[in-house]
C-alpha cells in the first residue's frame, strides 16, 4: 500500500540546517500495522508528517526520497491533490488533541467536517455517523456531549475524539501518532482494540508511532526503530521483542517499566485531605468532579493517583494548590489550612508546593526561551542572583535531559517529550517540599520516561519531596508510588501499598483496570 524509499527531510535554523530524517525506508502493507518507534526527536513523527505535506516549509525541506501510496509519489503532489487524499484514503490522529482541535467550534462540527467535504452526505447522515463514533471511542453520554467544546474535555477525552474525527471516513491508511499517549489504560484498551478491528473489517494498513513499546508490543505486526533521524532496526514484533540486534532497540527495551518499589520509610502527614470536594455546574446541571475525598501524604512519600480520564484526578490535584477552588472540605499543608489562605500568604507558599502540568504546550509561555522559563522562578524566590543564575539554569536543564546548546531556543522548537522535561524541571526549579505530578511522563519515550523517573526518586530521596502522583499509566504508578489510591467518578474505591494493589486488588474496577495494562508479557 506505501512505500517510502530513502526520504530525507531536514531544517534550516538560526543555528544551521538539521537532518531530521535520514535516507529512510520502510513499507507498509493492507491489513497489517507498522509501528514506528523512537526517543523524543528521533524523526519518527517528521517522517510520517512530510508523507501528507504537513512538514512547513520553510524551515522544513524534503531533500530527497519517494513515497508511493498505490503507485502515486505523494511527495510530488500538488496541494490540491494532497488535499482530496488527506482525511479520506489517508488519516491522520495527531499527538497533541488539544492543539489541534479548534476551541472556536463544537466536537459534534468538527466531525462531520471531514464526512461532510469528502463523502458529501446529508447533515442527519453525518451525525448519526459522528454519534456512532464516539460512542465506539468511550466518549459517555454522546448525545449530550456532541454539542460541546474542547475545552470542556479532559485529556483523555479529546484524544477520543481526535481518533474518532480519523476513523470517520474509514480511509485506507491511518497514521496514528501516539494515539493513545493521553489515555487512561481501560480507554487505551478499547482504542487499540478499535483500530485492529478496523483493520480487519476495512483491511487498512496503520502506521502507529509509539514511544510506549508495551502499547507496541500488543498492535504491530512489523516494528521500524529510528534514532537520531535513521532507521537502525526493523523485523516483525517477535523478532524485536525476543531477539533485538541493534544496541539502541535493546536500550529502549530494558527501559520499559517493571516491578513495584518497595515501601519508602515516611514521616508525619505533610498533606491532609478531609473530605475535599470540587463541583461544577455545567449549564443547569451540577458535576462533582472530586466527591467527599479524604487522605494523607506522608513526609518523604509518593502517593500515587490512578483512574480513569474524566475520574477526577487533576482536579483533585488543583483542588490542593487553589488553581481550581474547592466547594468544601479541608487541605491542611504542614499543619496550614490552604483553602483558607489570604492571596499574600498563599503566594509565599508557592515555593514550597510545585506542580508540574499534563500538557506542557499549553503550560509554558510560547514567547519564553528554555533559559527565561527555567530562570524566571530561581528569580522571583530569590534562589539565585543574576550572578549565579545561569549556572543554576543549566544544572537543571542537565537534571532532565535537555541538553545545554537548546537554552535560547523556544518551546514551539523543541518535541512533545522535550517540552515536558522543560516543564518538569520549571517545577523542581524552587526544590519544593511538595510536587503534584500529573502525568509528567506521559508524553515521554520509555528512555527519557526512566530518566525522570529516576531523578524523581533521587530528589525524594535526597531533599526529602512528597508527592502526589498522577497517572493513568499503571506500570509507571507501579515503580513510583509508595501507596496507590484508586479513584472513580470522584470518588476513591480503593487504596493499598503499591505491591498490595498489583498483586492483591480487593476492588473489580480495580481489578479490570490491571487487565487492561497493554504488553504486559513483552514487558516481562
């Protein structure tokens, strides 16, 4: 169905021209999907990108290579014939939903857009279609939700409808660019099971970019490993999963996450919750994200947060900083009442309680440098001076993997997995006594994943952090986390010490969400 032959793709900067892709070639087949995996900035998603002409030029520019999907070179079409092929023989689920869905329209528009354009429907035909869809993807009450928007989803929730806006011309090639990086693992479930069903009904082929080689292991026939921009290894699944030959496949192997840690020693509870909730109305309805919760953190702790998208977790999360206000209940920090707080007192506290965000584009300022974002809060609490402040920068930027040389470079320059490593290390730039994480590795390749996770236990360690962390990724939670606290529907339904809840969960929903853990034999 597609093959790519020697394509090279490269960007003119400030600083020089960069090769993102380097002489690579790969083959994707009907029926069959091809996964594509890769560090942060290894091309992958470049690659797939400049097939549909969705690489900017300038600054990109395809040096070389063919790329024939059924015998035609789309890499020597026009716009307007790459146009007809985007959106129906060819689809697209991209990385980040919430740039890439239009905040000014409704999910239920956006849609049937595509149905509309290309099929030329009726307005009833396409939403009966769209409502079908989302029903598929796990979107809850559809009729209710089509008329809403983006931002009225979580995470999660808008990577549904990114997926189920691909699907809806059922095309013949799909390109999913980590399509389920945002989704809680039951969802990420269903979505994989989709998309094989997909593919066996429509005979498609699927290109699937991954950083998760536990998602990969479970979906890909064939497995193409790219580093630094070239294709290093390629073999169908087993093959790579049992008898990797490439040094870099075997690096990225032995990063998947595995076993629990072992209960930390702790200290008197830093944090208490009392019976904490957070509602919203929602036109005339009330919706109690977080319902009569109650916990404590303990000194020294990582307490783990897990549940479903849509289950109340970031908010709970909010609720304990004042970035979302609480409608009731009790968050004590070091023996203080935070809900109570004077705006000048809660700034004060600030330092001492960090938090890093789930979306990192819409978390840092667009016109910031690296070096501005990482030394703007070393400036404001007064932990560094304009003399030491740059050394103190790049002690950071070397903590999370962002190499020195990218410090004047802008957020919109760097990859999805990189401009986490820029937030998370704005949040460990005051070494605050307490950090709520809230999927601070989901858009993170397996490598770097381990990097922060190991840097996060070493700061526990090391200046004594608690911290609530927040995932729908199990076997992350799993390695981290001290005490794991489950949450449905705003409420908590179970909580254990880490190694009690993997291998003796009390709960069903606790226990279904165990099963859905993707690649859990190849990730043995």
């Amino acid at each position: 169905m597609l093959s790519v032959e020697h394509l090279s793709v490269s960007f003119v900067s400030r600083i020089g021209t960069t090769r993102a892709v380097d002489d690579v070639s790969f083959t994707v087949q009907s029926g069959r999907i091809t996964a594509i995996i890769g560090e942060s900035g290894s091309g992958k998603s470049v690659a797939c990108y400049s097939l549909l002409g969705l690489v900017p030029q300038p600054p990109g520019r395809i040096d070389g290579g063919r790329a024939l999907f059924e015998g035609e070179d789309l890499l020597q079409m026009s716009d307007a014939q790459l146009r007809r092929v985007r959106g129906r023989d060819i689809a697209m689920v991209f990385q980040d939903p919430m740039t890439c869905l239009n905040p000014y329209m409704t999910i239920g528009r956006q849609l049937m857009e595509p149905l509309r354009l290309h099929r030329k429907v009726s307005r009833a035909q396409a939403r009966e279609r769209a409502l079908a869809l989302l029903q598929e993807v796990g979107i809850r009450d559809p009729q209710t939700t089509f008329d809403n928007y983006p931002h009225q989803f979580s995470g999660g929730m808008r990577q549904r409808v990114m997926i189920a806006m691909a699907l809806i011309n059922e095309p013949k090639l799909l390109i999913a660019d980590e399509p389920t990086t945002a989704l809680d693992v039951t969802i990420q479930a269903q979505i994989l099971d989709l998309l094989a069903d997909l593919q066996r009904r429509r005979d498609i082929g699927i290109i699937f970019i991954s950083h998760d080689l536990a998602v990969v292991a479970d979906i890909a026939d064939s497995i193409v490993v790219m580093e630094k921009g070239r294709v290093v290894e390629t073999g169908d699944r087993e093959a790579i999963f049992r008898n990797a030959q490439h040094p870099y496949t075997r690096k990225l192997l032995a990063a998947i996450p595995s076993g629990s840690k072992a209960p930390a020693a702790t200290g008197a509870p830093l944090v208490q919750v009392r019976e904490l909730r957070t509602w919203f109305r929602d036109g005339g309805a009330t919706v109690k994200a977080v319902d009569d919760v109650s916990f404590d953190i303990h000194r020294g702790e990582v307490l783990g947060l897990v549940g479903e998208s849509g289950s109340g977790k970031s908010t709970i999360g909010r609720s304990l900083l004042r970035l979302v206000a609480a409608s009731g209940g009790s968050v004590r920090f070091d023996n203080t009442e935070v809900l109570s707080l004077a705006r000048r007192e809660l700034t004060a506290l600030r330092r001492r309680m960090q938090i890093i965000f789930q979306d990192p584009f819409a978390s840092l300022n667009p016109r910031m440098t690296v070096y501005d974002t990482l030394a703007e809060p070393l400036l404001l609490h007064r932990l560094a001076d304009r003399g030491s402040v740059a050394q103190a920068v790049l002690k950071l930027m070397d903590d999370v993997g962002l190499v020195r040389e990218s410090a004047r470079k802008y957020p919109h320059e760097f990859s999805g997995g990189q401009r986490q490593r820029i937030a998370i290390g704005r949040a460990l730039a005051t070494r605050p006594e307490f950090v709520v994480a809230d999927e601070p590795v989901s858009a993170l390749d397996v490598t770097i994943q381990a990097q922060i996770l190991e840097l996060m236990e070493q700061l526990v360690g090391e200046y004594g952090l608690t911290m609530l962390f927040i995932s729908h990724d199990m076997t992350v939670v799993r390695q981290l986390a001290d005490r794991i606290i489950v949450l449905r529907r705003g409420r908590i339904v179970e909580e254990a010490d880490s190694r009690t809840l993997f291998e003796h969960p009390r709960q069903a929903y606790t226990q279904q969400l165990l099963r859905s853990i993707p690649g859990r034999a190849h990730a043995r």
